[in-house]
C-alpha cells in the first residue's frame, strides 16, 4: 500500500512537471529575434547606450548656467577684540586754547593729558548671511570638445552592440541548423532501424524454414544493437544541442523546443555566385566601429590641442548679510543691520607652460590615430582572407555534399541489391551487413558533409556582412 502511494505521488509529481513545461516553436528567424531580445550580453550593452545617452545630456548641461544658494548664521560667544587708543589730548588741547585754568589757578597745558587704549570688537554677536551666485561657463576647451564628441561616443555604444549582435546570430544559427541536421539523422536512423527489424523477422522466418543459418541472425542483430546505441546516442547529442540552443536564444533548460526551418540546399549554391569585388566594407559591423573609434581618436587630438585655449567663465553673486548687537541699537530701533552686496565677474584663465605636458599628449594621441589605422588596414585584410576561405570552404562543402549524396544513393542500391541477392540464396550474410554497414557510413558522412554546407553558409554570410 505504501509503495503504491509512493508510485501515484512520483507519477503525479511527473505529470506536473511535464504539464508546466512550455513548448517553443521556432523558425530561424524568430529563434535568432528571440535571442537578440534575451542574451544578457545585449542587454547589458543597450543599457550602456542608454547610459551614455544620459551622460550626453549631462555633459550638455555643463554649459547652462549654474546656480546655487547659500545660507550661513554665526553666534559668538566671545567677542574678538582689537586694541584701540583712546587720549584726551584733543580735549586739553581746547582748554590750552581757551586759556582755562585748573582749580589750582595754574593754566590746563596738553602735557597733562593722558594716552590710554580700550578693547573694542567690530564685530556683532549674532550674523548671518544669504545670498544666491550664478556661474555661467562662457569657453573651456575640454567642455566643448566633449560637446562635439558626444554624439560619436553614443554612435560607439550603438556600433559595438551591432558587433555584438551579430556574434549572437552567428552562434544561434549554428546552434539551430546542428539540431535540423541531428534530428533529420535520427529519422535515417529510424528508418534504418526499421528495415533491419524487418530483415531480421524475414530472417527468422527463413531460418524456421531452414534457409539460413542462426549465426546469419546474430550477426544481423549485432547490427541492429549498434544501430540502436547509435539512435541513443544521437538522442543524447539532440538534447545537448537543443539545450545549447536554447542557452543561446535565452529560454529556461526544461522548457519543450520545436524547430520549423527546413533543410534546404538550393540556396547554398546561390552564395558561390555572389559577386564580392563591389564589396562595401561598411557592411561590416566592425569596420563600422573601428572607423567610429577612428572618430573618437581624431576628437582627442582636438581636445588636446585645445588645452591650449583659455577657459573664460562670468559669475555673479548676490549676498544678504545681518548682524545683530543690542549694545549698538539706536533708541527705539531695531538692533539689527542688514545689508546687500552684489558681485558680477568675469574669470578667464590661461595656460602659459605646462612643461611640455601638452605637445606630448597631442603626440600621443596622434599615435593612437595612427594605430586605429593600422587596425583598419589589418581588418580590411582579414575580411578579404575570410571572405576567400569562406567562399571556398562552401565551394569545397558543396563539392562534398554532392559526392556523398551519390554514395548514400550508391549505398543504399547496393544494399537493396544484396539484399535481394541474399533472399534468393545467392548471397552472403556477410556481403549483407556490410551492405548495410556501408549504408550507414555513408548516411554519416553525408550529414557530416550537410552540417559542413551550413557552417560554411553562416561564415559566407558573415564575411559579407549579411548574417
């Protein structure tokens, strides 16, 4: 009883699973749109376009004026002090004028004056101050420079993200073909397996009959059992490549795949003819970044020449400032003192000698110009080689594909031949299995050949910038 509970709960956990599992039917061109719209690699590089288009715009605001407020409020505790004289000279001095006497009868002379000093603070107890300053960027050469570069920096994001997405085409499309080429291999297989049950049946009847030999069956069935290892194996391989695929276009592991593309041939040869001396290497995505970064060096040796320029800036502040001294309110007033100050300025600052630190920063970024050029000649090159063996390799698959399509042919008569040879009683069980063991290998090798036409399609195509 328990073990039949422990069963149901297994076989309902399993109809579970397998009814949760979602089924994807996919032709080429929607597993590659699939993949450019979930490979993380792509959405980490959008998301490095939207960045920089934000840091454009931050950059843009760098030349709008700049405003900002302040506010400061101070208490002292301890007033600070200065020493300031205090004499009464002046007041001797008018009574000597006038001529007064002391209370003696002796006349007030200035030499009887005396000289002291009073610790005196000018500054309130209680301040405060506010006001609001407006910086306006006139020229700085680096801020203008980036102005103009902004744009083809953003272009770069852009460039790189198309590099990108066409290593992803590349790579599902050869995915998805080995999974087309995989599963039209089982199918032969299958049919394989079928015709070598419906022999080894013939055969035991004819054994029963007494016209072959039980040593014929065997040898046919070691036949049949490599054949079914062979159908397990390619089970296996067709799970490992459906995985990677769906890897590739970004769906879960256990989710159900269905491909719809069809293996077609016809096209292949199409691509031999394709003529490539009016070949723009602009269709090729990384030409297209290179000569963007090619942009962006040239931008550098401007902005470094320009560090030579002056950075011109206007300001101005407007300022509210308090101080409040009870000691020095007027009667009846307030023993606060406000007051504004305005400033407006013009700030500019040139560079005169920086050590030469210029002149070598130019230099090397016209080096690095140089280098961007290089790598293009040397891309340009590797295009023209990969186009050459891309065209050749498809040449030479074609040429293949042909001869081991007429071997399958060739095979395949020679076993129905034997075949017939054998149930008239004028062949060998031996010459039969190897008919059909011929058969098989060159099965193989025509799928081998096939897989290598498409290989060979998806390396043309990218060579010419059309994946």
């Amino acid at each position: 009883m328990r073990t039949r509970t422990i069963i149901t709960t297994l076989a309902l956990a399993w109809c579970g699973l397998v009814s949760a599992q979602t089924v994807h039917t996919l032709s080429l061109e929607q597993a590659v749109n699939l993949a450019l719209q979930n490979a993380e690699e792509l959405k980490n590089l959008r998301l490095d376009v939207a960045i920089q288009e934000l840091n454009n715009k931050e950059i843009t605001g760098t030349v709008y004026p700049q405003i900002s407020a302040s506010g400061q409020g101070s208490y002292y505790t301890n007033l600070p002090l200065i020493q300031f004289p205090s004499s009464n000279f002046p007041i001797y001095q008018v009574l000597q004028d006038l001529g007064v006497k002391d209370g003696n009868g002796n006349p007030v002379s200035t030499s009887d004056a005396t000289t002291t000093s009073q610790a005196i603070s000018f500054v309130a107890p209680l301040n405060f101050q506010y006001g609001i300053t407006v910086n306006q960027l006139i020229f700085q050469p680096d801020i203008f420079i980036a102005l103009q570069a902004k744009e083809t920096i953003l272009q770069y994001n852009r460039d790189n993200l198309s590099v990108s997405e066409n290593n992803v085409k590349e790579a599902v499309q050869k995915a998805y073909y080995s999974v087309l080429i995989a599963e039209e291999q089982k199918r032969i297989l299958d049919e394989t397996a079928v015709r070598l049950d419906q022999l080894i049946a013939e055969m035991n009847q004819m054994y029963k009959s007494g016209f072959v030999e039980k040593l014929d069956i065997d040898k046919l069935t070691v036949s049949q059992n490599n054949t079914t290892a062979a159908i397990n194996q390619l089970v296996n391989s067709i799970n490992i490549s459906k995985s990677l695929l769906k890897n590739a276009v970004g769906l879960p592991i256990n989710d159900e795949l269905n491909l719809t593309e069809k293996l077609e041939t016809q096209d292949l040869r199409a691509l031999l003819l394709a003529n490539t001396n009016n070949f723009n290497y602009e269709n090729r995505s990384e030409i297209v970044l290179l000569n963007t970064a090619r942009q962006l060096q040239e931008i550098d040796v401007k902005r470094q020449k320009a560090a030579k320029l002056p950075t011109v800036s206007a300001f101005y502040q407007l300022q509210r400032s308090g101080q409040r001294n009870p000691d020095f309110a007027p009667p009846g007033g307030s023993p606060w003192f406000w007051y504004t100050t305005g400033l407006l300025g013009l700030s500019v600052q040139q560079p005169i000698f920086d050590g030469l630190q210029t002149k070598h920063r130019t230099g090397q970024a016209k080096l690095k110009l140089l280098k961007v050029d290089n790598s293009l000649s040397q891309l340009k090159r590797a295009i023209d080689l990969e186009q050459n063996i891309a065209k050749n390799s498809l040449s030479n698959a074609l040429l293949n594909l042909d001869v081991q399509e007429n071997n399958t042919e060739l095979a395949r008569e020679v076993f129905e031949t034997t075949k017939k040879k054998y149930e008239a009683g004028v062949g060998s069980s031996l010459e039969l299995i190897q008919a059909d063991t011929e058969l098989q290998r060159a099965q193989g090798a025509y799928f081998q050949a096939l897989y290598d036409c498409y290989i060979a399609r998806i390396a043309v195509n990218k060579s010419l910038g059309k994946l």
